[in-house]
C-alpha cells in the first residue's frame, strides 16, 4: 500500500535494535482517515472470504481492527494481555513473547465470543517474529474457529514471521513490507 509506504518514510523513525517507530500515526496517536483506507485495503483483500469477526490484540491492533471492522460489517473481538476481574466465564489462553517489551505474558479471550461457526481475520499492526500472531492462532485453534486470512499493516520481511505463516499456508497479506532497515534508511519490498 503506497498511502501506508510513504507515511513510514515521512514520518517513522528508525531507532536500534530493529525498532520502527510509526506512533505519530499508526499506534500511539491515530491517522483515523489513513487507518479507514487500511481497512478499505483489508476489505479489497479478504472481502469475498466469509469473515465473521475481526480478531486482534490489545492495545495496537484495536483501532485498526475497528476501521476494518467497519467495511466488513462485522464484530470486533481482541484478545486482552491479562485476564482481569470484568471478563466471565470460561476464556481461551495463550503465552505471548512481546519484542518490544522483552517479556511473556498470557493473553485472554473470554470463550462466549468465538465459536466453531466464526470465519476470523486476524489483523495487527506489526509483524517480526510472529510470536503475538502464534499466540492469536492458538486461541483460534482452541475455539475451532476458521482463520480466512491475517491482515498486518507492516511486516518486517527480514525477520522470520511472515515467512513462516506463509509456509504454514495462511493468506496473509502485509500492506507493507520492510526489506531492509538502519540508523540511515529502510526499503520495502515491490509487492
């Protein structure tokens, strides 16, 4: 997606240990007009698949599930990083690593809102390692519902992830893909 390609080079910051930073408008401070064409995107991509839900995680993937949500006409559910005292009843679990924050932790998703009749499209803001989306795939497993496709805004195409979900025969399309990046630059992959 050129729109979302151009923005990072305008206004992400690249900083050490492989980290881009896209705050100012992706998962900080939200671009609502740029997240509304990410879902228009998302939509152009996996609207004919029979989605019923649009699954993510808490906190980043929320706006954007939502602004995808719209076009498909479907709920949002996002799995939370703790279990806390609101959610009822029986939950699926899965340990997460989290990159950026160099840590586990357990996320939940409180059963009554997946089931085996549900199409999901997982989407995300970022995807490297893919240790958040293995943990989104294994609350898709334990609900039995169908994974239709994985929408990430931005992959990181020299880090294992993307590669490994593709060899692993999900539709996954990545709206942008970093080959490359430095202190100096980064480029993306011609899609």
């Amino acid at each position: 997606m050129k729109l979302l390609e151009e923005r990072i080079l305008r206004e992400g910051q690249v900083r050490p240990g492989n980290v881009l930073k896209v705050d100012c408008f992706l998962n900080h401070q939200l671009d609502v007009e740029l997240l509304d064409q990410i879902g228009q995107e998302f939509y152009r991509i996996f609207g004919q698949d029979g989605i019923t839900k649009i699954l993510t995680i808490e906190a980043s993937g929320i706006a954007i599930a939502c602004m995808t949500a719209r076009h498909f006409g479907v709920p949002v559910v996002f799995a939370k990083k703790a279990k806390s005292k609101n959610i009822d009843g029986e939950v699926y679990t899965s340990v997460v690593h989290s990159y950026t924050y160099g840590r586990d932790y357990d996320i939940t998703l409180a059963r009554k809102f997946l089931s085996p009749d549900d199409k999901v499209l997982i989407v995300d803001d970022f995807l490297a390692n893919g240790k958040a989306m293995r943990g989104l795939l294994d609350v898709c497993r334990q609900a039995g519902v169908t994974v239709g496709g994985i929408g990430i805004c931005i992959e990181k195409g020299f880090q294992p992830g993307g590669a490994e979900l593709r060899a692993a025969g999900y539709k996954l399309a990545s709206l942008a893909i970093v080959d490359h990046m430095d202190d100096n630059s980064l480029t993306f992959r011609q899609q």
